[in-house]
C-alpha cells in the first residue's frame, strides 16, 4: 500500500522517457501522452481515495526508516494538490497539439512536460526538505526548456530573467536548508517540527524561516519578490503558459503553507503578521498590474499575485476558517488560471493580436470564447456561487473573527478590480458592434475549446457542489493546525 506514494511521480517521469524516444513520430507521441494523462489521472485519483478513506501513506524508501531515509508523503493536502495538477496536465496534453507547431513538438516538448508534472508531484510528495530542493530544481529545469520553446527573441530575452532569479532563489534554498540542518541535525520535516519545538536558539530559526521565506516568496511571486513574473509566464505557446500560471507559483506557496503551518511555529507574532500585511499589498499591486495593461495575456498574469495574496492571507490569519479558505482557494485558483491562459491563448489567436486595443466586437464572430470569458471572470473574482466565492466567504470569515478588518477591505476591494481587469477584455474586446475590418480567417479548434470547458466545469463543481467538497477541505485545515498529526504519522511515534 506505501508503494502508492510513489506513483504520482513515477508516471509521469517514465512517460516523460517514453515519449523522448517516439519524438520523430508526433502522431504516436501524442497519442501515448494523452493515453499516460489519463492513467495517471485515474491512478491518481485512486490514491487520493485512499489517502481520504484510509489516512496519510507513508513510503519510506528503500526500507530505510524515517527519518534516516528518504520520506514520501501522501497526506490529504498534498494528494488533493496532485489531483488537481493531473487534471490540469490532462487537459494541456488535449489541448497542446492544436496550439503547439510542428518545430516545438519536435524539440521534445512533451518530454518536458511530464518533467514538469514529476517535479511539482516530487514537491507536494516529499517528506524531506533538501528533497524539497530536489524537486524544485527538477521542475525549473523543464520550465527552462519549455519557456524557450520556440526559440523566439523575445523568449530568450525574458527567459534569461527568469533563469537568474530562480537560480539565485534556489542558492539561497540550499543555503537555509544548509544552516537548518546545522541547528536541528536533520533535513526530515516531521524530525526537524519535533526538534525546532526543543531547541532554545529561536532567534536563529525566526532568521531561518524569514530566509526561506524570502525564498519561497522569491518562487510564489509574492509582494515585493513579484517583479519578475508577468512576462516569462506569457512569452511562451499558451498551454506552456497555463502550466506555468496553474502549478510554478502555487509550488511555493505550497512550500510556505507547509513549512510555516509544521515547522516555524514558534514565532507568529512575527511571521504570521508579515504575512497578512505581505498578502494586502500582492493583493493590491497584482491588480494595479492587471488594470495598468491592454495586454490580454499579461492582465491574467498580473492576476495570478493576488491569487498568492488571498492564499498567504489565510496562513497569516491562522485559523481553521482562514486555512479552509486558503486551501479552497488554492485548488480553486489552480484550475481557473490554466483555463484563463488557454483562454486568452484561443484568443488572441483567433483575433490576430493581444492588444485589447486592436479587438472589438469579437462576440459576433466567436459567441462561445465569448461567454466562456465570461464565466471564467465571474468565477476567478469569486461572484456566488463559483468557487472563488467558497474560498474567499471561508478567507472572510477567518478575518473578522480574529478582528483583521483592513485585510478583509482590501481582500474585497481586490475582488471588485479583479473582475473589473478581466471583464474589461469581455467589454472592450467581444462586446459592441461588429468589426467591419475584421476578418474571420481563423477558427479555434474544438480540441482548444473542449479542454476549457472541461476546467471550467471542474470550477463550477467546486462551487455548486462545495458540499460535498467542503468537508475533505475542512478536515486538511483540521490536520494543518495540528502539526502533531503529520510528525506522528511520519515517524511513528
């Protein structure tokens, strides 16, 4: 039963293999990597069944035993994370060969691909910190390839950016992981939350947790560590675009929820405040991004800060309310950003150009991308009753009652511009009349349009089906407050 831990990362990895070999055959490549999305789609949701019919699965490999050996992990948050993930790779892999030109998937995209998919899989999975490392370094590596994918000037331009930065982050990573384990003896998370509660050098381990902060904010795009985001994320073909906006960002968020929910608890008058007035200030300048740009692809990636702003919100605030609502979101917003990016990709596409300026009446020539932004507007600013609106009422809740008055303002002031931001390319863009210049020379393709309304369907369910969701969420909340759980469970006291 342990060996299931192990499965979200092996698919993928050894598809990732497979398809590097069959990559002159792209007829065949695509065929096997829909067919390996979708086993790993269903194998996934199977361990997510048992992990929430059963309890946490622990793989410690190689029979060493924890906290000696390597340590997988599949608790209830992370499996609910994978899950989400493998929905998203599903529908990039349908989507990918009617976006994507012969040339980028001949450079071995779908090879990178299913590295991308192992490394945010190893992330969520691991027990250990360094393997933390491990696996951040391995989905940069294929996020390296497929940023340049394409070999534009523009793209190399921002890539060699965004190289820079995740290389002077993960420096710094290895560094604090370096100095933790001089202080408390091991890199196993579970051995070093029992031993961090022991040590009496709490001002060294606050300096180390605001380090690792600083380095998971550096890779979450959080205020101020933002200022190399938007641009990478939309320079590439747009389903590598909604991988990168879906799952880079919410890795290190990820990060920051677990380390600061089992770890550095010692000290959250300090930490847990910063968060809150951290998470005001992304919320407010990711929207002043989106509102400040005609750029329809840089509006949805502005709008991925405020995203990681109502998540670290709930963190800071610490309660069970608040922590529901960060989870919730966080699934919420993971599905919702892939289907924006492929949504806009269709778009512009379709209409020559991203420059909102350059679009008008679009409604008349392609009503269904029309309503289908729409919707997805309403849905990501959290209007009743998507899922947007579960994550943030439960984030609200968990503010008022610990008094947190000026984040619950601007959380709502947020919401107002967020919609107003994507709605604006609904107004100016598809609404009005029609275009007379305009000529209706290209088609989205179904297999662009299905994969959207897949997601967005997954979006909807979250929030008219929040019953049946909201108690799993609930109960991650419950487990995340009690870090005894996890260290128990680990190391099997």
């Amino acid at each position: 039963m342990s060996n299931l831990a192990i499965l979200p990362i092996i698919i993928p990895m050894l598809s990732g293999i497979i398809v590097a070999f069959t990559n002159k055959n792209v007829k065949r490549t695509r065929i096997l990597t829909k067919l390996f999305v979708i086993i790993s789609l269903i194998v996934t949701s199977y361990v997510t069944y048992v992990v929430f019919t059963e309890g946490s699965i622990i793989l410690e490999t190689g029979d060493w035993v924890a906290p000696y050996g390597i340590i997988m992990v599949a608790d209830e948050l992370s499996i609910i994370l994978i899950l989400t993930t493998n929905i998203i790779a599903a529908t990039a892999a349908f989507y990918a060969p009617h976006s994507l030109s012969l040339k980028q998937e001949n450079h071995y995209f779908y090879t990178f691909f299913f590295l991308l998919i192992t490394g945010v899989s190893g992330a969520f999975l691991t027990g250990d910190l360094f393997n933390l490392f491990v696996f951040f370094e391995v989905l940069l590596m294929a996020s390296y390839a497929l940023i340049v994918l394409g070999g534009e000037r523009v793209q190399l331009r921002e890539s060699i950016k965004y190289v820079l930065i995740n290389l002077f982050s993960s420096m710094l990573f290895v560094t604090a992981v370096a100095l933790l384990y001089g202080v408390v003896g091991t890199v196993n998370m579970a051995q070093i939350a029992e031993r961090v509660a022991e040590v009496d050098q709490k001002g060294i381990l606050t300096t180390i947790g605001v380090l690792l902060f600083f380095v998971f904010g550096t890779k979450a795009a959080l205020f101020p560590l933002y200022y190399w985001l938007p641009r990478p994320y939309i320079v590439p073909n747009p389903v590598v675009s909604a991988l990168f906006g879906a799952l880079l960002t919410k890795v290190g968020i990820y990060s920051i929820l677990r380390v600061f929910t089992l770890i550095f608890t010692h000290r959250p008058d300090i930490t847990h405040e910063a968060f809150i007035w951290i998470a005001g200030l992304s919320m407010l300048f990711g929207v002043i991004g989106a509102l400040s740009t005609n750029n329809i692809k840089l509006i949805i990636a502005y709008n991925i800060i405020p995203a990681i702003g109502f998540i670290i919100m709930g963190i800071g605030i610490f309660n069970k309310d608040a922590l529901s609502g960060s989870i919730y979101y966080f699934v919420h917003d993971m599905i919702i950003k892939s289907a924006l990016f492929l949504l806009v990709g269709v778009i512009s596409y379709v209409a020559g150009t991203s420059d909102l300026r350059k679009m008008k009446g679009l409604i008349h020539y392609y009503p269904v991308l029309g309503w289908l932004l729409f919707i997805s507007a309403f849905v990501l600013a959290g209007i009743p009753p998507f899922s947007g609106f579960i994550g943030k009422l439960l984030l609200l809740k968990g503010a008022l009652s610990n008094d947190e008055v000026a984040i619950t303002i601007i959380a709502l002031l947020s919401s107002l511009l967020i919609l107003y931001s994507v709605m604006k390319i609904f107004i100016r863009g598809f609404w009005g009349e029609k275009d007379a210049t305009f000529s209706l020379t290209k088609k989205p393709a179904q297999g662009q349009i299905i994969p959207i309304v897949c997601l967005l369907a997954v979006s909807v369910f979250l929030g008219i089906g929040a019953e049946y969701v909201y108690p799993a969420i609930d109960g991650i909340a419950e487990y995340l407050l009690d870090p005894e759980i996890y260290i128990d469970s680990v190391l099997k006291e």
